[in-house]
C-alpha cells in the first residue's frame, strides 16, 4: 500500500493518550488504528512500504505458535533485501525485545519475524489472527527520522529528547526504490 497522505497508525491496544492530536491536526496527520498489535508507526510517502499479508489457517505456511508465525515471512523479506545487495539482512527469531519507548513506536523494539539490516529493524511485522486466517502486516522503513513521529507523540520535552536519540540508531532505512522491493519481496515469497 502507498500512503496517500501522512497517517499516524497506532497499533491495536496502543492508547490513544500517547497521541498529541493537536500536533497532529497542525501537520495534517491523520491518525488511525491498526488492528494488528504493536506501537506506533508514521506512514508517509515515501518513508515507510507498507505491506499486507494473509495466510489462511491450514495453509503449510501456519504456524499455531505466535512466536513463531511470522519467521516464514520475515525470511522472505530478508530474501528479498539480499537479492537488492542493500547489505546483510537477517530474521530476528528470539524473545521480544522491548525497550523504554516500544510500546509507543513501533521501531523501537523488535519482535520474531522481523528482520535486521546489519544488525538494526529494517522491517517490522504486526499479526492479527482468527482461527480462519493471520494478518501479517509488514512496514518496511525507506526513511528513518524518529523526531518527526514523536513530535505527534504526547510526550513532555526532557522524554522527547530522550526519545528522540535512543530511536536514532534504533531503525535504519533501507535503500532501495519501493517499486523493486515489493518486486524482490514477491519474488521471494515461498511458492
């Protein structure tokens, strides 16, 4: 999915109180809900390639196991990121990793199924699951200024500015046109 204006997506229990709607009103952000978990993730033109999956129960892809279910799919997007040459991709298959501002930004942490580009989140995943189907929803960053997300996060100054330089090294933009990243990303689907 392109974005068609600048969007706010907050993720599905994130409260709406992490939000400075004024702030937001002022850019012309508008700010909406996912329904798939995690914090927050700015989408704007061309900052962030925002990609849907849905993977229907019984397929040989499903995983019962949440913890694991999306490693298929973060390794298809590591796939993809190596066949552009963009640098060393890797799946990340452990335990959560949270951090002080995770539960606000979405890049702050990093969960199974999301992939590092030499070592810092290129690209997250959020799921919603049914017994019939998963939603995995992908968002791969193409650009990577945490000040201009937090500026629309209800955060006092001395937070923002703390905020704003522990996510500085937290997420790297991936340097590729998005056009032949969903085309390396499909091509790296499993059949």
């Amino acid at each position: 999915m392109r974005a068609s204006a600048p969007a706010l997506v907050l993720g599905s229990v994130q409260p709406e109180e992490h939000v400075d709607f004024a702030e937001a009103e002022r850019e012309g952000v508008e700010v909406a809900r996912r329904r798939s978990g995690g914090g927050a993730v700015l989408v704007t033109e061309p900052g962030v390639l925002w990609v849907d999956v849905l993977l229907p129960a019984g397929d040989p892809l499903w995983e019962d196991d949440v913890a694991r279910a999306a490693l298929w799919l973060g390794q298809a997007w590591a796939d993809a990121l190596g066949r552009l040459g963009v640098g060393q991709a890797a799946v990340w298959s452990e335990r959560m990793l949270t951090t002080e501002w995770s539960s606000r930004v979405c890049f702050a942490g990093v969960a199974p199924g999301e992939v590092l580009l030499d070592g810092t989140k290129a690209v997250g995943v959020s799921q919603r699951r049914t017994r019939h189907a998963a939603l995995f929803q992908t968002a791969v960053l193409l650009d990577w200024q945490p000040a201009n997300l937090l500026r629309l996060l209800a955060l006092d100054p001395e937070s923002r500015r703390r905020a704003e330089a522990e996510l500085a090294s937290a997420a790297v933009a991936v340097p590729a046109p998005p056009a032949d990243l969903l085309d390396a990303f499909l091509a790296a689907l499993p059949a």
